[in-house]
C-alpha cells in the first residue's frame, strides 16, 4: 500500500498487524511525500506495471484522474460495508452525475469516467471551520468552556489576548487567502444568515449581495477579529499557521479537522487543545450551526493487482469499527465510521467534540457545496479583496462590500 500521508504509516501498519492475524495477509505500507511525489511516483509505475496493491487517494480528485487513467479497479457493487459509514459520506468516492458532467468539459484531467462507477471508499474525514485554541491560556484567561456563539468567541479572543498580549492571538496561513473567507468567514456568515440568505451574498441581486444590508452584516462581524489576529499572520502559510500555534506563538489557530495530526507532528500536545466548531452569532438564523463533513482520503485498488481479493479485504478491515477507532487515535484523524453518540467516549474529547460538530441538512455549512457561485468564480481573487478589510485594514465595511460586489457581479456578467 502506497499513502501519500507520512502521519498515516504506524497507525496504518498497526491495522496490518492485526489485519494478518485474522486473514494470514501481509500488508506493506509505503509513505511517498509530498504529494507531487506521490503523483510522479504513481505515472512511473503506471509505465512500468509496477503499482502497488492499494493507494490513499485525495477523495474526489486523484481518483477519478488515476481512474479515468484505467489504473485504478471499480469498485461498484464490491464495498457492502458502506453501512458502516456516515450516511453523508458513505458514497464518497463514486462518480455522480456532477462529476460525470465535469468529466466531459474540455481538458478535464477525469475524462473516461462513467457515471456509478467507484474508484475508493473513504478513509478520512473532515470540514473546515473547527476554532483550535490552547487550553492551559484558555483557563489561565478564565475561560472554562467553548464559545457557542460568534460574540462569545470573540470574546474569548478578548481575554486571552488581554491575559498574553504577545502571543494571545489567532493565526492563519493568509498567504492562501481562501483561508480566512472559507474557513472563518463564510461559517459564520453561513450562521448568522441561514442557507437562502448565505447563497444570496454570492448573487447579482442588490438586495442580498455584499453590498446590501446582510452582506454589510457579515463583513462588520469578521472585522471583529482585526485587532485578534496573530502579527505577520498574513504572510504566514497553512503549515506556517499551524506551526506558529503549535509552537506557542499564537493561542488560536482556524483550521479543518485534518489539521490534529500536523500540530501533534510539530510539538503540540493534543492534550493541551480545545477545539470547536466555528460559531453562528447570537440571534443567526441557524442558532444550531453544524459542520457537514466530506471525504478527505480514500482507499483505492489497482486494476493490474495481482490480490484483488485481498485488497478488498483489506479495505474492509479499515471499515470495521474497532480498526477504524484505533486507527483514528493513532493517527489523530477523523475516520468515516459512524461513531455513536458519544464519539468522544471512543476517541477522546478533541476527535469526539470535531465529530460532534458535524451535521448535515440545512443547519450545516457545507463547504462542498459550490452550485451558488457564478461561473469561472476564483475563490482566490475574492478572498484577496477580502483581506483589504480583515487583516490589512486598508478598507472599511462599505468599501470592501462594494469590491466583492464588482468582483462577483463580474463573474456573473461574464467577464
């Protein structure tokens, strides 16, 4: 088995040890980093018939390209374990008509598919949108439990900030500047507005869009952490971010669920972590805000594997309940098992409050989902006008709600 994860290797060959003792099988597990390694690595065996049995696959992504490639077995109709999974993220992996009729666009990377096909089942899980805080400063400020809404949160940057004003602030890698809209902005927006009033903000419509009244709402909301934000913060890379925080240098760090594991890597203590959701403000109009989770790996078979059955066991292995407990607090990742009720009794309480923050149904921000935006949209360009308000300061609420209104009434208009 090749992964392209390394914080993925002993927890998966802890899987392999018991894996063997119940089928006989051995499993060798491989990390090949970063990922454009792992791409290249992948093409070459491809060329010389040299894959290997099993892959971890970015759901959705690499294996539709390594499929549409006529590399990867379909599984359809060979997974019967998906009961096992989340319902929302049970049929990750397969080829839906969205994904089909991306496939037929010119020079799309996933031409050749064919719709129900099924190219992984998932492996990891996750969302945007989780608040990552150090507890040992969250208690020494005097705050004993999460925030449950956006104005508590900003009070709790308050006073962590007034108790270490050196390093009592909120990092995140601006340098890609989608973070700050996509991972904090538009939760909280998605809150406080509710679905109909969240999509509006990305029409053409005067009424709803960034420069009416609930656009201008959500912008003086965000600008709320201006004076909370880590200095530098905007130059700082994702890993650069979660470093900083792991390393002491900010109390707060906005992230996804994947982002456990790399501060675990880099020194912190997940013992020494809260960790919640992003929060709607009070009187929003999803008081109840939720996070709907997707597939973040999956596991795929090669189409020239010469143990198909084994890898298929294999796969079903990882989906056992049990396997995929250890496996998820080896690795510190969230894995696609239905938990429970109380996943923190069986994961402990950071894994258990994330998995405890997902939902689905319109009382969850879906981060996935993308059909209310214009076309050619570049997430990018409008998140960099974004940040002229918040971190840069160099625009105010108005002027900042009137630039997002031209940059997407210009996608709108096709320009």
């Amino acid at each position: 088995m090749w992964t392209f994860k390394q914080s993925h290797v002993a927890a998966l060959q802890k899987a392999a040890e018991s894996f063997k003792q119940k089928t006989g099988i051995s499993v060798k597990v491989e990390a090949i980093t970063p990922d454009d390694a792992f791409i290249a690595r992948v093409q070459a065996a491809a060329q010389t018939r040299t894959m290997p049995d099993v892959l971890e696959v970015h759901t959705n992504g690499d294996d539709f390209t390594f499929g549409a490639a006529g590399l990867l077995e379909d599984l359809a109709g060979k997974t019967p374990w998906t009961d096992r999974y989340l319902p929302s993220v049970a049929g990750e992996g397969t080829v839906t008509d969205v994904y089909y009729k991306q496939s037929l666009e010119k020079g799309a990377k996933t031409a050749g598919i064919k719709l129900n096909q099924r190219f992984s089942v998932p492996l990891t899980i996750g969302t945007f949108g989780i608040v990552y805080a150090n507890k040992e400063r969250l208690t020494a400020a005097g705050v004993t439990q999460p925030p449950k809404t956006w104005e508590d949160f900003i009070g709790v940057l308050d006073a962590v900030r007034k108790a270490r004003p050196n390093d009592g602030g909120v990092s995140i890698g601006f340098q890609s500047p989608t973070t700050g809209m996509e991972w904090l902005m538009q939760p909280m927006a998605y809150g406080k507005l509710g679905k109909a009033g969240f999509k509006g903000l990305f029409s053409n419509q005067r009424d709803q869009n960034w420069s009416s009244p609930n656009g201008r709402s959500v912008l003086e909301a965000y600008n709320q952490v201006t004076p909370y934000w880590m200095p530098g913060t905007q130059s700082l890379t994702i890993d650069d971010a979660d470093i900083a925080f792991a390393q002491g240098k900010s109390s707060f760090d906005i992230g996804g669920t994947f982002t456990l594991a790399f501060l675990a890597q880099n020194g912190m203590n997940a013992d020494n972590i809260v960790t919640f959701p992003v929060p709607a403000p009070r009187g929003g109009a999803v008081p109840d805000l939720s996070l709907a989770p997707f597939a973040l790996t999956g596991l795929s078979v090669s189409a020239t594997s010469g143990n198909k059955d084994g890898a298929i066991k294999w796969l079903d292995h990882l989906a056992q309940s049990d396997v995929a407990t250890q496996f998820a607090k080896d690795a510190l990742d969230v894995p696609p098992v239905n938990m429970g009720g109380d996943p923190g009794a069986a994961l402990g309480p950071v894994l258990g409050a994330m998995i405890g923050s997902f939902g689905s149904g319109d009382s969850a921000y879906n981060p996935g989902d993308t059909t209310y935006r214009p076309p050619s949209y570049d997430a990018a360009v409008v998140a960099r006008a974004l940040m002229e308000l918040t971190p840069l300061k160099k625009a105010d609420v108005p002027t900042a709600g009137a630039s997002l209104t031209k940059i997407i009434d210009g996608y709108w208009a096709g320009k």
